[in-house]
C-alpha cells in the first residue's frame, strides 16, 4: 500500500501542467535547504568553542542544557509555520477500500521525512560527540542526544496535532506568542528562569538513561495522540467543510465612507480572515514587527550622533511588513474569482483601489503599533514616521505595479511556508528597487546635509505620492484593465 502512495504522488506531480516550474522551485530550494544544513553543521561543530569563548562557564554541558528549552520554544514557533501535514489527499482514498489507519499513518510518518527531522542532530550532534563524550563518556553523550532528539520529535507530533485541533486560531497564534515572549522576558529581567527549571532533566541524561525511556513514552503517546485525533475526523463531508470563522464583527465601518472601493476593501479582509494562507501572512506580518529589537538593541548599529543607516530598512520593513508580504501576490489571492470581476461595471477599478485601501489601513495599524520602538530613542519614532510615509506614497505602488507583471493562479487553502504558488520572477525581482529607492533617497542627503534632511526627504516624498494618488494608482488600474483577458487565462492554469 505504501508503494502505491508513492507511486500515485509521483505520477501526480509527473503530470502536472506546472511540472517544470515546479521542479526547477525544488531544486532551488534543496539546494537552499543544504546549504542551511550546512551552515547548521558547521554552527554545531563550533557551539562548544562559542559557548567557551563567550561565556566561559565551568562547564560547557550543564550551560548548554540550561538553555536548551529556549532553543525547544523557538522550535515550536518555527514548526508552527513550516511543518505541514499532507491532508489533501486524504479525499482522494477514503471512499475506496483501503484501511483507514493505513492511510493516516501514511501521511503521519511521510510529514516525518523532512530537514526538519535531523536539525537538532545536525546542531548538538558534534557536541555530543565533542565535548560530552569526551567528559562524560560515549554513554552518556549517546542518552544526552537521544534526549535532545526525542523531544524535538514529540513537538513535532504535538505542533500537528495541535495546528488541525485549533484550525490555525488568530486568537490561539496570540497567545502562544505571548506566553513564549513572557518566558523569555522573565529570564532575562531575572524574575523566573525557566533555563535553570528545565536543566536538571537533560543532565540527568548524562547519569541515566530514564530520560530517555520516559521521553520515549511521551513521543509514542503524542504520536497515537496526534493520529487518533487525524483519524477521528478523516472523513469526506469534514474535509469538505468550508472553513468557518467569526466575520460578524470584521465589517470596519470607517471602509462604508469609501463607496465600493471601501467594500471590497471589506471583503478583502474577511478572505484574509477566513482563509489559512492569507491567515497565516498576517500571522508572519505581527511577529515581523518585533524585528526592529534585533536592531535596535544592538550595540553595533547605534551611533553616539545621528541615525544609523541600517534603521531606514528596519523602517521600510516593519511599517511596510503587509504590503511587502501580501501585496506581492496582489492579484493572485483573487484567481479563482477574478473572471466575476471583469464582467462586473467597474469592478476590476474596485478592486484594484480596494486593495490599495485595505493596504493603507493596515501599515497605518503596523506604524501605530511600532509607536513603543520610541523607547530606544526619538530617532527611531522619526524614522518610523517617514518610512512610513514612504511606504504609503512610493512603496505601495511600487509593489502593486510589479505584482502586476504575469500574476500566477494560487490555492488559497494551503500553507504560506514554502508554498510558492502564485510567486513569479517579477516577486524575486522587486524586492531590489523597494529596497534600494529609499537608500538613492535618503543618502545623498544624509552626506551632504544631515540625517534628518534625509529623513524629510523620504517623508516629503511620500507626501507627495499621497498627494497623486488619483493618479498613481490609475496606473494600475489601466494595467490591470489592459491585461484582464491575458491575467484571466493564466488563471486559469492548473496548479
């Protein structure tokens, strides 16, 4: 039986219309998934020599098995958004006589086979071998890795389970995010560190091998765990199912005052609500604001006067993370209804500016919510202020104007990670002139004037985008109304 899923998979991806495209996107990406293992190898022979010159602790094993829990904390971030379980081809057997059990453990044990799998044996492997082998025997260092692996393997039974329990919950995604920030917070300000409540476990690994029996057990059950709950609900009417989410209260009344630009602006945010792909970009977009603290705390890129030229792309990114993001799939989010669109009076034009609306109204609640960056310095509150300003004037324009450029058919119901449907040349193109604009911008006038000058420049310059909006944003309409016919057969296109 298992010979036969293999067999059908490949036949299906054999025959796929998209089967080049698709096989060239999988090179590239083994080649980018080696060469991230690679490093990952790399950074694992070297973790005793970084812990040593860094730290210095009396010993290098107890330090590292203080912090392994948050390496396990980010681990289940990371498998949150990356780790997918093939489901949808569950519909394709369950109404023919093939066990049930058979199939669910089928999928279970294929979403095993992935780099994700052997990437803590890739990072603590070489100092198990290194270093506590050496200290405290080969015994011992075998136990201590067994450890390691056998609760990385549980979380990825566990994150299964619990992303089809809880249908990728906004409200879930919260707070989990905000119970790891606290864990986090808290050992840092040194009120509860967890490190320290978690270390006795793993170095009791290096004494004993009861660790690893107990953790055997505990991987076992999530495993049951996770296939009895896949198995109680494989059947077609819930497969089915349409995903039902909470949109009574996602009507913005403020979107009313803009005429039918301002209901499809609506209607934008309930697709993006109610569909996983479009959820979980959002979900990436929230956690992307936190990435000025990589920045912003660091000493490297502070300057005793002026502004440190790195915060103008922090700037761009963490007010402009949405339309970065989604809107470079501008077109493509709407590919299974596109066709209801061009026989609409003025819909296309609709949904063109809608989109811009929606677009505007989230990197004005991204700017908002950036508004407590003003903690590391008021340099930081003005370059949010222009950059965003930028975004809204130059940025926005320029992304919706390149996504216009050959547009690919897209599954909303898939995962975002890896999934690279609807992603053309022209999405790995942009990102150079987005990037590289504010730059030719901002230092010129940096040099030759001040920081701040420069800074003006880009916040009067997308002032003045605001401004020509009418005008700007009819570039893309009469794009979109010139190639509807065209972007209408490509998605039409099997995926």
């Amino acid at each position: 039986m298992i010979k036969t899923f293999i067999q059908l998979e490949l036949l299906k991806r054999l025959r796929s219309t998209s089967f080049a495209r698709s096989l060239a996107i999988g090179i590239f990406l083994a080649f980018l998934g080696l060469l991230v293992l690679a490093y990952l190898l790399l950074m694992g022979l070297a973790l005793n020599y970084l812990i040593s010159e860094f730290f210095s602790p009396a010993d290098n094993t107890v330090f590292l098995n203080s912090y392994l829990v948050f390496f396990f904390l980010f681990e289940i971030i990371y498998r949150y958004f990356i780790q997918q379980l093939p489901v949808f081809s569950l519909e394709h057997f369950l109404h023919l006589p093939v066990a049930k059990s058979g199939i669910i453990h089928y999928l279970l044990v294929s979403s095993f086979i992935s780099p994700l799998t052997i990437l803590p044996l890739l990072l603590f492997g070489p100092f198990a071998i290194m270093e506590i082998a050496e200290v405290y025997g080969s015994v011992s260092a075998g136990v201590w890795l067994g450890s390691v692996l056998l609760t990385s393997w549980t979380i990825h039974w566990v994150m299964l389970w619990f992303k089809q329990r809880f249908e990728d919950s906004f409200v879930v995604i919260l707070v989990i995010f905000c119970l790891l920030l606290l864990g986090s917070g808290s050992t840092y300000l040194g009120w509860l560190d967890i490190g320290a409540f978690f270390e006795p476990i793993f170095t009791f690994a290096l004494e004993s091998a009861v660790p690893v029996v107990l953790l055997s057990m505990v991987m076992v059950l999530s495993y049951f765990l996770c296939f009895a709950f896949y198995r109680q609900n494989a059947y077609l009417e819930k497969l089915s199912e349409e995903d039902q989410f909470a949109l009574n209260s996602t009507n913005f009344g403020i979107l009313s005052k803009f005429g039918l630009a301002g209901e499809m602006a609506s209607l934008e945010w309930k697709l993006i609500l109610r569909h996983k792909k479009s959820r979980t970009y959002l979900t990436i977009c929230l956690f992307f604001l936190l990435y000025g603290l990589i920045f912003y705390t660091n000493p490297m890129y502070q300057t005793v006067d002026g502004i440190a030229n790195i915060y103008i792309f922090v700037g761009i990114f963490v007010t402009g993370i949405f339309i970065l993001q989604y809107g470079q799939l501008f077109l493509s989010w709407n590919s299974s209804m596109f066709d209801f669109f061009i026989f609409q009076r003025k819909g296309l034009e609709a949904l063109v500016k809608g989109k811009y609306l929606l677009f505007m109204g989230i990197s004005l609640a991204c700017f908002l919510l950036s508004l407590p960056y003003v903690f590391f310095g008021w340099e930081v509150l003005w370059v949010h202020l222009a950059t965003f300003l930028f975004n809204l004037g130059i940025t926005i324009h320029l992304v919706i104007y390149f996504a216009l450029w050959k547009p690919k058919p897209m599954d909303l119901n898939k995962g975002a990670i890896f999934n690279y449907e609807g992603v053309g040349i022209a999405q790995f193109l942009m990102i150079i002139p987005i990037l590289g604009i504010p730059y030719l911008i901002y230092l010129p006038i940096s040099i030759l004037v001040s920081d701040y000058a420069g800074l003006l420049a880009l916040a009067l310059l997308g002032l003045g985008g605001l401004i020509a909006f009418p005008k700007l944003s009819d570039i893309s309409v009469k794009k979109v109304l010139r190639n509807r016919y065209e972007i209408s057969s490509s998605f039409r296109q099997e995926l």
